[in-house]
C-alpha cells in the first residue's frame, strides 16, 4: 500500500480526477489487462489505450523494435481492429478495470479523427481521450498533423465539437517550435496536452545494410529522450495554462521529478514498464516520500517550480549577440 | 496451442546455483514454488537485468519441479551479461510464467528439434512426453561439442539423440535439420526451437513431410505480455491463436500479426505468413 | 599506422582532400593541440575548430555540462575571443597541425556570417570553412537560422559570396523538416553539409528546484541522439547531391557505418573523445578491416546502400492511410 | 601556479594492487612509469571506465614514485563503480598528467585543508614540501572517523594532523574549516583540495587573513584536456592563468571563464570570482 499520510498525489486534467499523478503511456501497457495479473491497477492512475482508428490496420511489417542505447525504436503502425470491432468486441472488458481509462484517437484526416473521437467517447467504459496527431496526414503528402500549429488545431477543434469528455492532446517534439502548436492545441479545446510523443529515429543493420524497422523509420522512446522531454514540457508549461502530462523516458523518481518541476502536472509511464512493470508503484511511492520529507502537502506545490534560471554575472562585448 | 489464462505474477526469487555449462552457457536455478506450480511446457519468464537499466529479456523455463525452476542461457549482450553475474544467494527478478506453450496431447512419437539454446524451451516437453509413454527423440544441433550443453538431461530422460555441429565435433557434421530430412522413421508431431533460419527449415520439411509441427519462435520483445504488439509474426487470420481482428470488408490480406509474447511464442508452421 | 592495403579510405569533400573520412567535432577537440601529445594528429582526418564570432563572447554561465543516460548536455555558448584577436592571436598555430583545419563560424545576423568568413577564409592555415547556423538570429528574435529554410539560404549565400574555400553547412536537428533546409543550404552554394549538431534538451536538479545548465537549456549530444542523427543523414542524402558528413553519438566502427549506409561521404566524432580519446583512431582502423574483409576498395561504395526498404506483403483496409 | 607544457600520453597501464581503505574508498596502483615521471603534485589523470560506454573521469594524482602511480576515489556513480571493479592484473587505461600543479616554490609553513576524497590530490604537495624542510599541517575533515582515510600517510611523512569529523568520531566534531579559522599559529599560504562549499569557507580565511591560498577545484569535466570549454571558472582576466582574451573594448567585464581541466585545476582563491 502506498503511505499517503499527510500527502496528495491527485491531481485533476480536465474533468478527470486521479488518486495518482500517473498515466501508462499509450501503446505501451495494453489495454492494463496485459499487466493486471502482476500490477494491482487499481494503484498506477490510468492507462492510455492503444491508438484506434477508423478502419482495421494490420499495421507496419516487421521487425517493429530496436534497442538503442538507453532507449528503443518503434514502428508498430497503429495495428488495431478499427473502431467498429473495437466497440463491440473490446471496450466492455475495459468497464472491470480499476483505474481510469483513457481512449487514444488517430486518424488520417479532420474527419477521421472526428468520427472515432465522437463513436469512442459515447461509450462510459471511456473516461477521458487523447488525440495522437503524429499520424501522416494523407491529404498533405504526408506531414504530419502535429507538425503544424493550424493542422493540429483543426483536428482538436473537431474533436472537441464531438465530446464533453476531458480531451488530453498529445503533441509530438519532431518540429521546430512545439510551443506554437501547443497554444493552438489550448486555443482549439484541449483540456491538457500531452508532452511528448516519440522522437523519430532510424537504426542500420551495417551486417544486412538494411533498416533495422520494418518501417524504415521508428519512434525512438525511453531515458535516451528524457532532456529532450524536459525541455518539451518546460517550453509548453510557459505557453500554456492548461495542465500537461509529462513523458519521456521516465523510470525513476527523480526523473518524474524533473518534469513535475518542469512544469507537468502529471506524468506518463511507457518503455519503463519494459525495464521493470514494478516502477509505476514504486514512483508513486517514492513521491509520496519525497513530499512528506519535504512538509509538501501536495504534488501540485512543486508543478513548475524548477523556473528560477540563473543570473549571468558575466558578460563580454559580443555576449549580448 | 494450449491457449491458457494468465497466471503470471512477479518473482523476487532466490538464486539457489548457478552452473556455467560451457563457456557463456549460464544455468540460474532459483527458489520460485509458485512459478513452478503454473508453468507449463514452452513458456517463458521476463527476466528484468539487476541494474534496473536495461530492458527485461525474455528466457525460456529449462527446468521447474519442486520449488526450484531455472533458466539457461547464452552470454550475448549487456542483460544476459548482468543476469550472469548473479550468484546462488543473490536475488533476481521475474515475471511469469508467460505464453502459450506447446500442445501434447495425443503426441505419441515426437521429434524435438534443438538450435543452440533453443534447448532451454524444450527440456519441459521432453520430459512431459516421455513421462507420458511417447516416443522422443532429440535432434540436437550446435556449432560445437562442448555447446551441445546438458544433452544427457535428455537422454536420460529416455530420449533417443541424433547431435549434429557445425564442426563435426559430435554427431553429423553440418545442420540438425539434415538429419531430420533424412529419416524415414517418421514422426507423428515435431516441436522445435532455435534460431529464426533453422525453424523455416523445419517449417518446409514438416510440410513435405505432411507432419505437423510447432515452431516456438524469437522474436525482439519489449513488453513480453502482450501490452505493446512490437514483436508479432504474420499469422493466418482463421488460426485459433489470432487476435481478435474482423473480416475484411475489402483488399485485407487474410492474414494479421500475432504476438510472438502473448498468442505465441508456440505456433503451428502452417499457420504462419513469414 | 592504419594499414590501409587494398582500401582507400580517402574522401573528397568539395576541395578538400582527407586521408580519412573523420572529422573531430566542432566544440569538441579545441584545436587538435589539445590532444596532439597523445593522439597522432596526422592520423584523424580533420579538426573542425571551436566557433568563432564576429566579437569576443565570455559564453554562458556555470555549469556547462551535465551527464545524461548515454550522452550529455553541454551549454558552451561559444566562448571565444572574436575574430580579431583570433587571427592574431590563434590561427597561426595552426600551421604546424598535421591534419586538415576547418574553422567554424557562427553570427547573429546574416552580415556576421558573411564578416567572420570573409576574415577567416583570407587565412592560409585554415583548409575549409564550416558554418554553424544553429546560433538564435538576433533580429528574429532569437529563432535561430538553422531553423528556417530561407534565412538558412541567406546566411550560405552570403558567406558562399565570400570565399572559394570549401564551405560545409552544419544542420539543426531541431526542425520539422530538416531535408528541406538541406534543400536551400544546397542551392545556396554549399558544398556538404555536416548532418547533425546537437538536439536541444534540458536537465533539472531535483533537489534544489533549478536547471542543471546555467543557460537553463543545452544541446544534447552522444549515443543517445545516434538514431536521430541516423534518420536526419537518411533524409538529407535523399534531399541533396552534396556530401554529407554524418555525426551525432558515434562510438564504434558500427556507429560510423550506420551512417555511412545511411548516406555520410564523411564522419565526424564528437563526445566520444571524451570516453576514449583513441576511439577515432580505432574507428580507422576498423573501417579499413571492413572494407578489407569485404572485398570493397573504397568506402564510397557503401555511402547510401542501406536506402533498400522492405515491402510490405500484407496490408488491411486501415493501412493505407 | 607552475604552468607546464603538456607531458600528457595515454596509459595503458597494468593494475598492480587495489586496496579498499574503507567502504567505498578505493585505491588503485598501477605501473606506468613514464607518468610518474613527469607527474607535479596537484595534477590529474581522466581514467577511462572499462566497459567503453561512459565518460573518461578526472581522479587526482594520489601516490608517484618508481614506477608505480596511485589514484583513490570513493565509489559515487556509474564510472567510479566501473574502476573500482578492477583487480590486480587488469589492463586501466588513462590519460595524463593533466592540469597544472600546486605552485610549492618558497613555501615554509603551508596549511594544507582536505575534505573527504579531496585527500587524494594532496599527498604528492604533502611530501615535497615535508621533504623539501617546511611546516606542514594538514587540516583534513570527513563524515565520520572511518573515512578520514590514510591520514597516517601524512603522519609519517612528518605533517602535523588536524581532523575533524561531521560526527566528533575522531578529532573535532563539525567543519574542518572551524580548526582552520580558530588557529593563530598562521601559515604562509594554504592549498586546498575538496567540496566547492568548503573551498569557498577556505578562500574566506584565505582572504580575512590575508594568507595566500591556492584551491584545487572540482568541476564536471567533458574532456579534461582544454578542448571543449564546459568546465570552466570565472576568474579575473588579469590573472597569469587567464586563457588568452581580448581586453575589452566595451562593456566588457574584467572577467573570463578559465578551463579547471586546462588552466586549474589549482587556483589562486584572490583571482576566482565564483
Ligand atoms: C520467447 C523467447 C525465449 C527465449 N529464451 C531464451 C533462452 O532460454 N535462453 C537464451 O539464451 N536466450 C533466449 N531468448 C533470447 C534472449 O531473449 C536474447 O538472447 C536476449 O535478449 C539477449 O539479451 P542481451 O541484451 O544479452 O543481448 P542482445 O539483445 O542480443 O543484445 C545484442 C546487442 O544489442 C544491444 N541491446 C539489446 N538489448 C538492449 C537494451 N535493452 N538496451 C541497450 N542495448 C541493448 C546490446 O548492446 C547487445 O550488444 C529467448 C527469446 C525469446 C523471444
Ligand atoms: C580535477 C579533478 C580531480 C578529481 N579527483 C578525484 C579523486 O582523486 N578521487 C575521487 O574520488 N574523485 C575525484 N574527482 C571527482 C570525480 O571525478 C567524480 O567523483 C567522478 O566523476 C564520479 O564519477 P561517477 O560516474 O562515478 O559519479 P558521478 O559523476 O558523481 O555520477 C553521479 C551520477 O551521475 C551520473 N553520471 C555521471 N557521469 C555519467 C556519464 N558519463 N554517463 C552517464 N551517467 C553519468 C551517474 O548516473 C551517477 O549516478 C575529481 C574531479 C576533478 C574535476
Ligand atoms: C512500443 C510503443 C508503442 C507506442 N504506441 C503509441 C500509440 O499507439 N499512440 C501514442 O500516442 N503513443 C504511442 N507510443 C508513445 C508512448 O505513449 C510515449 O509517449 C513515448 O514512448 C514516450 O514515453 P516513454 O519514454 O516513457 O516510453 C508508443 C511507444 C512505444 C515505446
Ligand atoms: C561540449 C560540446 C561543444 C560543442 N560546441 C560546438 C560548437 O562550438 N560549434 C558547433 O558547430 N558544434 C558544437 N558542438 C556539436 C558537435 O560538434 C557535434 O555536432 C555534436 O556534438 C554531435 O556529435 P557527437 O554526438 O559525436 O558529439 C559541440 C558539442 C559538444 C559536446
Ligand atoms: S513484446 Fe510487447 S506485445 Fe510482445
Ligand atoms: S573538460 Fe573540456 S575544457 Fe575542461
């Protein structure tokens, strides 16, 4: 049992209420069910499900992963039945699950990701959504939706047109200036934003000379990104007033911490769980040490407190450039 | 394949020995009564790398009566090289058992093919087997004499060995799968393990042949358990072991990717697309 | 001595003519001096000088560095002491190195650029001109050139105006689209492009509440970032005719062919000077043994043979978005 | 300070004994006559973690003589636990001497403060000022009595011991730097080698007496060898250690960043301005 005197780690992202600061990041945990006979999921916060979309997706060939140092690819390619079969076969075994449950969105078009937000979110089985954008989009020769502010505020408008349910949007660090879409994301609904996707990345068979992904490319995930994450989330926490998940790379307490400071009122759990499925419970339990230690009552005392930069007592001519 | 409910659970497990059978063939046996008690022949264990740094790696069960189970395997990269630095009195950590292993019922004369350490997946079902009354025998290949580790568990289990190296230091010199073409004596179900090109051999004689025959396949793993569809094979859609996927309204293939982890890592050769 | 039988390992970089395809990073190895009393200069292909800027610059305050899991985060923030005083004071050292100089050069403005490079380029000593564009562009508040497609090809074309010195354009991975910044750093006159600098992270000190970086972000480079740098190469040799010369996170004779497979004419080793300072030596070595072993006389038959992708045998109705 | 042209090489050296002088505490001595050579008391080696994966780290110069060179560091992370797996009989590779010494010319009667593994780079100062006929006390402080290692080292070598302990388990119960400030018997000049928050008390008395202090300083190091300008202190430009600047033409301060690999890691505790 986690020891909670005299502390709370709940936080609240939109409508949604969580015992714990926690998400398992989606794609990475299943449904929970994978993990339920070995994690008590009543104590991990929520699971994000894996994307669904419109269609049935076999998804990309194989293989799917590589290890890399201190971090893997991925190229899964959103492989799902479609949203039809999901609704009937799928999302009444999530209504047994004794933590939050949230539905992750993608699409290939505006009115994709509209209709599988609208379908998914009639159904109470579903607590919250979250729209994956890093989807190519198919009518821009393949860009990205997360890859342009006016795209990704297309997209959260539509959904948000279809659902009171909280909307968490999950924006991708591959562009130039993630604050930008993260004001448009806030602009166009979002409830919370979800900081950050997977880093694209590529590896090489140098014995095959081949890709080492099926896909070519991948997702690279896992402590490798996590300043990448950290700077992601600090940049968003200054553009933004709505709350944001965390994520990249977090497998210890401290690295939680890290974007709890940066700004993140939550935080998200992926690759982690590959290294050891025990570290979610083990995080929230060393953060409700962390706090006790420190006479903090909540969690929501130390959310973007890593602010204060430093002062530069040294400057040259040519400084000022 | 003997599709069964998740028993899985997490093992803080005591190290009780450790052998090094050949250089890098590392045996951990470990205090794990509950693991025993569910693990069926053919599954595996995550085992998580004691730096807490590495991604979990997935072993085969090589042995499990009583309260000890155990693990074998090769020393090839960074986390089977910190699982090999553990000692008899130290802990080590797991989840499982996981899979689906193989299926024995109403298997009377086996053949159990072996690559390398794909030997660690197939000491269960050996021993199932021939406790049952079948008949088995061990097609055993590896490069070398000294890393046919441990074939003696077998023969004295009652099983008939034909060894084959790439050396010719023992048995045939050249692949196990030769051997097994060449018989006559045919068997009613092969069950093999071992390294990715030996199994579509066998996979191509087991069709010739018109035998039936389960491949317990490698594959990457992230999760191990089924949470993130990283390591699938392609399966035919009508197979028992394919995941839940709906007919094709148009242009689908018949066939959908399976998890290696969690619909295998046992599949029947003929239901595979790879 | 590296035996170089039966292999050329030499590479053609606009003018400039290398022994060995291996740059020493920009920022990374000082001005070979630094490591000459224990490196065989003579033997690593080429220094790349740290930046230089048109006035002296004191850099950023303390800490500079900090550990990340297999990589770093460094915040330099381009101490030197402006050109004047650098081609008094410095660049007649150079003479005596043994190995190929390329300076480096970085600005505020497009006229800095254009300035520092017409100054180093009158200069003997240096071999070859490197343009640093990942510096924020004063005028535009503080984006930096390397992050837009059009004052990228601005600041090429004005230092390209200034000298016939082979002129190499260093890239940001922190973009949308780095192909298309290749694109105009091409067209603009470059004659390769070193392909990429470091990605930009951040780390937070959790116990006092504060950036571990006294410029509060830093560039993260090192094993970590390899599969961006992997990726980043892949796209650009499929933008550009223009060599490129690959870095970011190589460590081993892998590493290095992974991106030469994935398009680099050329590498360039940064932070693993700072685990093995003999590591580009060995690097050498081993390509040459490579190359050897499979019968191939010349590295250049490997450059940009892993683009074969996989086919994708099975597909489903979702698949084709 | 005594800037040197750099005698640096590389060293693969064999390791020829390991002792743990208290848990954690580690020396390691190894054959490499040619450091021993041209090492000055104050300098550093970057030694190179076995596995190849992890940054070079900076360990002072702890023992020189004959042929043999020593460095003790405390086992504090990733690298630090990689060097201290090695054995007698194992290859370490390192890089140096580094940095430049202690400047010990015309010293008579020297303070010399230690706070915990800062005691490493102060033995090869302790004994050529002892041999060369001064006054030397040590002030040197730790956590607990355990691992004020080595302190008998100094001892015999004829320097006057002053300890202090956080937890009063041996000589004074608090800060060494409270025995230091309390003293009226003043020494001609101070070195000092530890935790910057100590270094920083130093230079206080340093400066309130009026004393000469040089301060060997920590600082992350990159490639602790001048190449890369990450580990460096503000320190005044007049200084002979300053690297080489412009004056400034405007608006510049009389300040610039000095390597602590390159330019340090001693300094003169008056020219910092940290
Ligand atoms: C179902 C199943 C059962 C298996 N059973 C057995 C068995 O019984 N015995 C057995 O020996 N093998 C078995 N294997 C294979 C075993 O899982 C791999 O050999 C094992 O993963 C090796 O891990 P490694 O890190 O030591 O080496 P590898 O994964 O082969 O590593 C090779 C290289 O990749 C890199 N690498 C790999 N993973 C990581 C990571 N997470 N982080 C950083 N770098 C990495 C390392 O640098 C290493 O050099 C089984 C596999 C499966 C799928
Ligand atoms: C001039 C000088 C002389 C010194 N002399 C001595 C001496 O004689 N004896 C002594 O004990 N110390 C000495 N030090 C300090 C010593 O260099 C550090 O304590 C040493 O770097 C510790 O390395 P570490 O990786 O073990 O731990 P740390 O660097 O303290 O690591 C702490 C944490 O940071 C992380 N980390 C650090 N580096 C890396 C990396 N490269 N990659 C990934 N993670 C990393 C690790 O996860 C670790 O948990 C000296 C320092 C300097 C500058
Ligand atoms: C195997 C794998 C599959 C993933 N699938 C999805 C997905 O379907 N949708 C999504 O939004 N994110 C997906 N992600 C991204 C993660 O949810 C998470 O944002 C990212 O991996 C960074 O966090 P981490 O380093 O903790 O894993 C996936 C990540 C991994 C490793
Ligand atoms: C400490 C440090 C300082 C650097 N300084 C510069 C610089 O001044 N100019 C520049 O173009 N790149 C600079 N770089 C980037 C490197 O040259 C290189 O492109 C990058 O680190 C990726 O390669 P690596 O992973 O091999 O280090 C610096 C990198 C490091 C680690
Ligand atoms: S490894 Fe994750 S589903 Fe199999
Ligand atoms: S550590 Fe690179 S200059 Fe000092």
């Amino acid at each position: 049992m986690v020891d909670l005197r005299g502390v709370d780690l709940g936080v609240k992202i939109g409508k949604l209420e969580l015992p714990y600061p926690t998400f398992m990041g989606s794609g990475c945990y299943g449904s929970g069910e994978e993990f339920a006979s070995f994690v008590d999921l009543a104590r991990i916060g929520a699971v994000v499900l894996k994307s669904v979309t419109r269609l049935p997706r076999l998804g990309n060939p194989t293989p799917r992963l590589v290890h890399t140092p201190a971090g893997m690819l991925n190229a899964i390619g959103l492989q799902n039945p479609g949203i039809d079969w999901y609704l009937e076969q799928e999302v009444a075994k999530f209504a047994s699950r004794p933590c939050a449950i949230v539905g992750s969105v993608a699409g290939f078009s505006v009115d994709d990701y509209a209709y599988v937000s609208e379908r998914l979110a009639t159904r109470d089985e579903i607590d919250a959504l979250e729209v994956n954008v890093s989807c190519p989009n198919v009518a821009s020769e393949g860009e990205t939706f997360a890859c342009d502010p006016k795209l990704t505020a297309k997209v959260v408008r539509a959904v948000r047109a279809t659902t009171d349910k909280t909307l968490i949007v999950k924006l991708s660090p591959n562009v130039t200036d993630i604050a930008s879409i993260a004001r448009e994301a806030e602009a166009a609904g979002a409830d919370a934003l979800a900081v950050i996707n997977t880093v694209r990345g590529m590896a090489i068979d140098v014995d095959r000379w081949q890709p080492r992904l099926g896909n070519v490319t991948g997702g690279l995930s896992g402590p490798a990104i996590r300043p990448i994450a950290v700077l992601a989330v600090y940049e968003v926490a200054r553009a933004v007033t709505i709350p944001i998940v965390g994520q990249g790379g977090i497998e210890t307490t401290s690295d939680a911490l890290e974007f709890f400071l940066a700004g993140a009122s939550a935080i998200s759990i992926g690759t982690a769980n590959f290294t050891d499925p025990q570290i979610p419970l083990r995080i929230i339990e060393e953060l409700a040490q962390y706090l006790r230690l420190r006479n903090l009552g909540s969690l929501a005392k130390i959310v973007g407190k890593a602010n204060v930069g430093f002062s530069n007592p040294y400057q040259y001519e040519g400084d000022e450039g | 394949m003997a599709t069964i409910a998740t028993s899985a659970a997490i093992h803080h497990a005591l190290v009780l020995d450790r052998q090094e059978l050949a250089p890098g063939v590392v045996v951990l046996g470990f205090d794990a009564p509950a693991l025993v008690r569910v693990t069926r022949p053919g599954q595996f264990v995550m085992a998580i790398p004691p730096s807490g740094e590495l991604a979990a790696t997935a072993l085969g069960i090589y042995e499990a009566s009583g309260n000890r189970a155990s693990v074998m395997f090769f020393v090839v990269g960074k986390r089977t090289a910190e699982l090999a630095a553990l000692r008899a009195g130290d802990h080590i950590e797991l989840t499982g058992p996981l899979g689906n292993g193989f299926t024995l019922d109403n298997v009377r004369n086996v053949a159990i093919v072996a690559g390398g350490v794909g030997i660690a997946s197939v000491l269960l079902p050996a021993q199932a087997l021939t406790r049952a009354g079948a008949r088995v025998r061990l097609y055993y290949g590896a490069r070398t004499n000294a890393l046919l580790v441990d074939h003696d568990r077998f023969t004295s289990e009652g099983c008939e060995l034909h060894a084959a190296t790439d050396d010719g230091s023992m048995g045939h010199a050249g692949y196990i799968t030769d051997l097994l073409s060449q018989t006559n004596d045919l068997p009613d179900m092969i069950l093999a393990c071992g390294p990715t090109p030996m199994l579509r051999v066998v996979a191509r004689i087991a069709e010739e042949r018109n035998i039936a025959a389960q491949l317990s396949l490698e594959e990457t793993f992230a999760c191990g358990v089924g949470g993130c569809w990283g390591c699938v094979v392609p399966l035919v859609r009508t197979s028992k072991q394919a995941p839940s996927f709906p007919p094709a309204q148009r242009n689908g293939s018949d066939v959908v990717y399976a998890r290696v982890c969690k619909e295998g890592p046992v599949f029947w050769a003929h239901e595979l697309r790879w």
